[in-house]
C-alpha cells in the first residue's frame, strides 16, 4: 500500500526518507502483527485524526476564526503534539494551550486572542469527550 501510494509521488529526499520511514515502521510490526489488524489499527487512527481535524476546525470556525485550510493543517497536528509530552496536568490544562497559543501565533493571532481560542478549544473539547464517555458508558451499561 506504501509502495502504491509514493508511486506517483516525485522523487525527492524528503519524500524517500517519509516512505522508507514508513516501511520500516511497517516492516517492525509486521514481524509480530497480523497485517489484518494493522490495517485496520491504521484506517482507525487515521480516521480517528480525520474526525478531530474536523471537531477542532469546526470548533475554531463557531469562535469565528477563519484560518485557511493550508494554516489549519499545521496548528492542528502542532496542537495535537501537547498529547505526547509527558508532563500532563489535570485533563491536560496548561500544556494543551501551550502548544495552540504557539501554533496560532506562529501564523499571526494575537498573544490575547490565542490565549482565549485555545481555552475555548480545550474546553469544548472536554465536553465533547465527556459527552461521548457518557454515551459509550451508558451503551457498554446496557451490552452487560
């Protein structure tokens, strides 16, 4: 599928160092993993990435941030980045702004009005992940 998908990709060597990165990252878990399942692990992340790109860039447009698409595909995945570090406070209150108020400077909002946004964000981002626990606890109740 790598393979295929580089195929009509020019040649360079970024482009080469992200295929054979992936390979190997492939390679790795195909030595003890069933490629079934990582197929489908992989379609879920993506899919998982798909539908926060969209809840987060659904939630910037309801606070009346009309940031271009090109802008929104960096701020996003930097924004997602504070997930991985390992300081995390209470539902990861300081370090999930941190990373927002960077990326949305970086691409010119003011210091304020990027403070505001990535609380907001943070905020109707937890109540959207509660909403959904509350949902899947409630379905998981009755399956039992």
């Amino acid at each position: 599928i790598i393979k295929l998908f580089f195929k009509p990709l020019p040649k360079t060597k970024i482009i080469n160092s992200i295929k054979d990165s992936l390979l190997t990252l492939f390679n790795s878990f195909a030595a003890y993993k069933d490629k079934a399942i990582m197929l489908k692990t992989l379609s879920l992340s993506v899919l998982a990435f798909i539908l926060n790109f969209g809840l987060f860039s659904t939630i910037l447009l309801s606070l009346n941030q009309n940031i271009p698409i090109m802008e929104l595909a960096v701020i996003i995945p930097v924004g997602f980045l504070s997930g991985i570090i390992p300081i995390q406070g209470f539902a990861s209150i300081g370090t999930f702004e941190s990373f927002w108020i960077l990326a949305l400077v970086s691409f010119g909002s003011s210091l304020e009005k990027a403070i505001i946004v990535s609380f907001a964000i943070h905020a109707l981002s937890l109540c959207y992940a509660f909403i959904y626990g509350i949902i899947g606890w409630i379905g998981n109740e009755r399956t039992h």
